[in-house]
C-alpha cells in the first residue's frame, strides 16, 4: 500500500513558509507559533497534524524538521500580552513574529485555520485544517507544540498542584478543580473565565 504524504507545496513557484499556533485554548501560559520553509522534495511518512500524533512521533519529527528545514522560527506571546490583545490577536501576532524572526524571507505565507492579519509585504493564504494538508503548516504545528509543551512541563515544576505536566493548561477537569481549589496563579490568563462564577473569585493567588 502506498505511503499518502502531505502536501508539499499551495503554488510550486516561490517560498513557502507554513505557520501554525498552539495554545489557544489554554487557560494558562503563553501561546506559541512557528513558522517553517521546508524543501519542496522534503517527505516523511509521520509528518501530520500535531494533534494525530503521539509525543515521542512529535519529538522525532521535530528533530527531522529542524535538521532538514531551510529556515524555521519559533515565537510566542506571553499571557499578559494575550490578556492585553486576546487571543486570537495576540495568536497572529506570535505567527508574525515567528515568520520575522526567519533566517529566509518567504514570498507566500501558508496559514492554518481561517483568520491573519495580512503581512506588509508577504501574501498569504488561509487553509482551514491546514496542518492535516500541508506539510510546511504541520511542521510549525509540530515545533509549536514540542516548544510549547516543554514550557508548561517546567513551569509545572513550580507549580505541581495544576498538572501541567499533563494537561499542558489546557481546561482539564483537574485544571479547573485545582483552580478553584488553589486559586489562580500569575501564569493564567485573567481574560479567560477560569471560576465557575467568575465575578466573584479572586483571579490571582499571591
């Protein structure tokens, strides 16, 4: 049976940078992008969606991804600029700056999902599910998560009782009943509704 690999390119001409996020729907930490130039003949049958993949398939490909890129960024916003921005800003503005901070200046942007705010001088196009499409957005998706990941594991070691180690603030059961049972620490994003009643929690614990 023939291996199906992602795509390798939305238009052969030109440089092809694929950005993805992770941590969006956390409520803690920061968010994280990444921006990736793969070559055109590059190929590995794992590469997919982070999300399909285990966490020893995304370390492996990171690993691969990073040896074999021709330029790759990885960025992020804390969660104080998300409170400040919210999310979905503050997400493209990490994909911005990942794309900026690129050893090689792409001429067309490959975007996961359906919203960005236009580069000044680099075209885009938005794929929604891009990441399960094409293999430059899978790879930042993959870089976004790892880095991400490795992030909220060490913060879990100052801050145990949140299990970030696990659920890598993501809004688990145990993340919220930990919330309300320890109060809300200076990593979680006070724009996120983190109490049951909000309104009448206290948002950080000292």
């Amino acid at each position: 049976m023939a291996t199906t690999y992602l795509k390798a390119y939305f238009q052969k001409d030109g440089i092809e940078a694929g950005c993805d996020e992770a941590g969006r729907g956390c409520l803690a930490g920061p968010v994280y992008a990444a921006a990736v130039i793969l070559p055109k003949r590059f190929k590995h049958e794992l590469l997919d969606d982070s999300k399909k993949l285990s966490h020893a398939q995304r370390l492996e490909l990171r690993d691969v991804i990073e040896k074999k890129a021709i330029a790759y960024s990885v960025a992020r916003l804390t969660h104080k600029e998300i409170d400040r921005y919210n999310i979905l800003n503050a997400s493209i503005k990490a994909m911005h700056k990942a794309v900026k901070s690129l050893d090689v200046n792409p001429t067309r942007l490959l975007i996961d999902g359906n919203r960005f705010t236009a580069h000044a001088t680099i075209p885009h196009h938005c794929i929604i599910k891009g990441d399960g499409i094409y293999a430059s957005i899978a790879a930042a998706s993959i870089l976004a998560k790892t880095y991400r990941d490795e992030y909220m594991e060490g913060l879990h070691k100052k801050y145990p009782y949140y299990a970030w180690d696990s659920n890598k603030g993501y809004p688990t059961k145990a993340h919220r009943n930990a919330i309300v049972e320890h109060g809300a620490c200076n990593y979680h994003r006070r724009s996120f509704r983190l109490y049951p009643d909000q309104e009448k929690s206290p948002l950080l614990k000292k």
